[in-house]
C-alpha cells in the first residue's frame, strides 16, 4: 500500500473514532438530561459512566419508558 493510502487510512480511521465517541458523549448527555427530568436527585457523566443518586432508580428505570430510550440512543 502507498504511503499516501496508509495516510488517508489513518486519517479516515481518526475522524471515525472521533466521531463515535462524540455519539457516545451525546448519548450519555441524554440519559443524565432524561433521568434528571424523570426526577432523578443529580445525574452526571463521569467518564465513560452516567452516574445518579436518588432512590427508587432501578424500578424508575425498568418503568420509565423515556429512560429506556435516551440509553438506546438514536444511531
């Protein structure tokens, strides 16, 4: 392969994973905004994880339809 090709390769590849982790980012984003609109006490990104405090958020979870949702993401 031409070193011009493994250039472009590259780059490609690079604004991929660049473009899969700001999808990522977004839908993490999304969890925390729909949790804390689902009463959630505080909601955060914290890395990689979407971190809640409250009571009752694995039933609120399992039973709020727009939780669900915002975790599966659109794309």
């Amino acid at each position: 392969m031409a070193a011009d090709a493994v250039g472009m390769k590259a780059a490609m590849l690079g604004r991929m994973i660049r473009m899969v982790e700001a999808r990522a980012e977004r839908r993490r984003r999304a969890v925390a905004s729909a949790a804390i609109s689902a009463g959630v006490e505080d909601a955060w990104v914290e890395g990689e994880s979407v971190r809640l405090t409250g009571r009752g958020l694995v039933r609120r979870w399992m039973s709020d339809l727009g939780l669900r949702e915002a975790g599966r993401g659109s794309g």
